[in-house]
C-alpha cells in the first residue's frame, strides 16, 4: 500500500516536471523523414530472409559443444564482415557444455507403443538399456509438491500440465516450472526419472526440448519432454484404469568446461560512438532443429536492420548500433550475463543507451512496449517510434518489459529497454521441436520486422537525447 502511493506521488511530480521542462528534446523532422524513407526501404527489403536462409541452410543447428556451434560463429563474424559492419570482433564465454545421445522411450504395458520423446537439457542419462518402471501421473506440478517425499520410490513421475496458446505466449510460464524444476522435485519425492508434457502448443509428434534449472552438471534424475499426442495417448491408458509400464532410455554427455563466443558487429556513431545501442538475438539453438524461429530469425533481423541503415543513410548514426549475436542463450542466458558482468566491471555499462532483442520468434510485430525506468523526457521519443511504425500495424502498448530474454542482466543493471511486440500464436507450436526449421517462416513477416527494428534503431541511435 504504501508502496504504491509513494509510487504515484513520484509519477505525479515527474509528469508535472516533464511537461513544464524545457530539456525536452524534440524529435527532428529530418529524423523522421529518414526514418519514413528507411521503414518504406525495408518493408520491400528481403535481406533478413535471405540472411536467415543462410545460416539455417547453411550452418544449420547451433548448439553448445558443438561443430555446428563453431560453423555458426564463423558464419556470423563473416556475414557482419560482408555486410559492411565498420567493427567485428567475438568475446570469449565460459561454460558448461551438455550433449545429448540416444533417446527411446516405449510403454511397455498395458500396450505397447513407441513414444516420441526428447531429453531435456542437462539431462543425466538412465542407466545404460534404460529403466523399466509404471508411472505415477500427477496433472501439474503442484500437484506433484504434494505428493509425500520418497513415495515415488521406483516409479516414474509424469507431469501432464498442457500450455495454453495466447498471443503473446502468457501460457509460458505457468507451464515452464515442470521443466526447470521438475527434476529436483521428482526427485525429492523418491522417483527414478521425471516425464513431462512437452511446454508446446501444438498437436504434432514433437517433443519439446529446453533447459532446466542446472548451470553445470546434471539434473537430479533423468529429465525428458514427450510429445503432446503422447502425453495424451497415457493419460488415456490412465483413464481405462491402468497403470502404464513404460521403458525409458537416454544416454547424455556433461561436456564439462567449454568456450562459446558472443559475436559483435558494430555501425560505429559519427558523433557518440562511446554511445551504444543495443540489438541482437541469440546465435545458439537447440539442436532438434535448424534454429529458424528460435533464434535465427532475431539475429537475421538485427543484422538486416543495422546494414539496411548504414547502406541507406549519408553519414553514420550519431551513436554507434551495436549488433550482438548472444551465445549460450538457451542453457541460460550464458552469453548474455557475462557481456553484462564485464561491461559493469570496466564500467562501460553506462554507455548503453538502450537496448532490445528479437528473440519470439518471426510473427509480426503488433505492439511497441518500453520499460519503466525510460525518462518521462524520453517517452515522447518511443511514442514517435510506434506512430512511424503505425503503417506497419503496431501501436504503443503499456506495461514494463526487459527488451528479451538476453537484455535481463543489462536490463537489470538499468539499461532501458524496448520491446517490439511479436505475434507469437503459433510459435510454442515449434520452439525447441525439429520442426523449427526455415520453411516455417513468411518472408513478408521478416520484411515487416525489419521495417519496426529500423524505425526504433535508426531513432535511438541518431535522437539526441537520453533515454535515462
Ligand atoms: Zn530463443
């Protein structure tokens, strides 16, 4: 409560100062007439596909510990090199790297059938041939906390609970603790192994991999995802009244100490180039399928933005566009907190400007979304950056945001952030399946994208003022 009153009492006071301050600082109509003329370039632009085709074709799936990793990071240093960025360099990341192996899975009784499953990350293996053990289901993880500790001796736990598909992927997060906290809690109560639904919205024989909670080593009990039909196919076994059997065999590696790289490719500003602004996706993908939608397509769109403005504007944006191509994102940000731990050390986390990434996928952008700690001097800015992407169907939206999953630590240590909304209805249909895979994506989507990256790049890096 009071809380909230001396919040509102803040928000008043800054309002009344903004609106009788002088140290507003416009928007420029040349600005904006080279921002209308960059956005109508890159809705007819199909540089982002076609970069996206490259590195899902050409390199294909990038997971940690893996040659395919290695081949993205070349590929990326050599596009930005080709693109034209004035500085490319990579930054060393340690880590703990994770491979997986065979993964079978079959009930045995009461009929049998082969499931479709995948090992979730970290993963330890089942003892070599598999485990043989009846399962116990329980229909959401709560319901698992329940349960008494060491009752489930010899049995396996399976978690039931389905992601419901909303726009903007709210199911999400209700659904995502059977994943990353499964494992300790199956174990917790005496279980040899954790089977979850997948976290997917689709009805197909995919499974869903993604991370658990462990940064190195392994989970506590083996840890694996099985297809929504498949999730289904036992709890109607279950429904008859029986017990079902099932047989479970995954083989895993723990890689130990590893060195990934983010990648950095940077427009150097005319004026600031101390000054950054922050954009990316994250290079790395789990390795089902060729990493189109996750996150292919964020590091294309980053990467088309930051060229398509160079190659189209007569002199270099006042501050300098940094592109950051993130490592390691999916085993947990990895890549992302050490560029932010490194950047708070040498204390050049001051110069960032403000920063997003495009990690949801290829959908169309709908919605532009700041966060809280912008200035009230600064909104009038992010308000003219969603009215010049109003021709593209996105409005400005309320709320706070963290810009992405890999603008966390830097969001954290009060960088502002924007967020460009996408329209992620179908994207937990293939996030993390073998079907996330470049035919997936619409062209005109990534045209659309670019089109907004540019309007927001392009005026946060040639806009004067600041957005603190
Ligand atoms: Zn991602």
């Amino acid at each position: 409560m009071k809380l909230i009153t001396l919040a509102a009492v803040a928000a008043i006071t800054f309002t009344t100062s903004a609106f009788g301050n002088e140290s507003i600082i416009p928007v420029s109509q040349e600005i904006k007439d080279t921002t209308v003329n960059l956005r109508d370039k890159a809705i007819k632009d199909d540089s982002a596909y076609e970069i996206l085709k490259s590195l899902t074709t050409e390199v294909g799936a990038r997971h940690p510990g893996t040659p395919g990793e290695k081949a993205g990071i070349e590929w990326g240093v050599n596009k930005l090199k080709t693109l034209g960025f004035d500085k490319v360099y990579t930054e060393d990341v340690k880590m703990n790297g994770w491979l997986r192996g065979i993964e079978t899975a079959e009930i045995l009784l009461p009929s049998y059938q082969k499931m479709v499953i995948t090992t979730l990350g970290r993963s330890k293996s089942t003892p070599k041939g598999g485990l043989e053990a009846e399962i116990v289901h329980f229909k959401s993880y709560a319901d698992l906390e329940k349960a008494t500790d060491g009752s489930l001796k010899g049995k396996i736990a399976f978690i039931s609970k389905r992601m419901e598909k909303f726009k903007d992927g709210a199911g999400y997060g209700p659904a995502v603790i059977a994943r990353s906290k499964g494992h300790e809690l199956a174990a917790q109560k005496g279980a040899e192994a954790l089977l979850i639904r997948s976290i997917g919205t689709d009805d197909h024989r995919n499974p869903h991999t993604g991370s658990t909670n462990v940064a190195m080593g392994y989970t506590a009990v083996p840890a694996i995802a099985l297809s929504n039909p498949d999730a289904d196919q036992l709890i109607r076994l279950i429904d008859y009244g029986h017990t079902p059997k099932i047989r479970l065999n995954v083989q895993t590696q723990d890689l130990g100490p590893i060195v990934t790289k983010n990648v950095i490719g940077e427009i150097t500003g005319r004026e600031f180039p101390d000054e950054v602004v922050v954009i990316g996706g994250h290079l790395d993908s789990w390795d089902l399928g060729t990493g189109a939608v996750d996150d292919g397509a964020g590091v294309a769109i980053a990467m088309a933005t930051a060229a398509l403005i160079k190659n189209n504007t007569k002199e270099r944006p006042r501050r300098t566009i940094r592109v950051i191509l993130w490592g390691a994102e999916e085993l947990g940000l990895i890549g992302a907190r050490a560029y932010a731990k490194a950047r708070q050390e040498d204390g050049t986390i001051a110069n960032h400007v403000i920063g997003s990434e495009s990690d949801f996928g290829a959908g169309p952008i709908y919605g532009l979304q700041s966060s809280s700690n912008v200035s009230d001097n600064a909104l009038h800015v992010i308000d003219t950056m969603a009215s010049l992407m109003g021709t593209l169907g996105v409005s400005r939206r309320s709320g706070d945001t963290t810009g992405g999953p890999d603008m966390i630590p830097l969001s954290k240590l009060g960088v502002p952030a924007l967020k460009l909304m996408q329209d992620g209805t179908d994207y937990f249909d293939l996030h993390h399946t073998p079907d996330d895979t470049f035919d997936k994506v619409n062209p005109e989507h990534m045209r659309q994208n670019v089109a907004a990256w540019t309007v927001f790049t392009y005026i946060a890096a040639e806009w004067p003022g600041s957005f603190k």
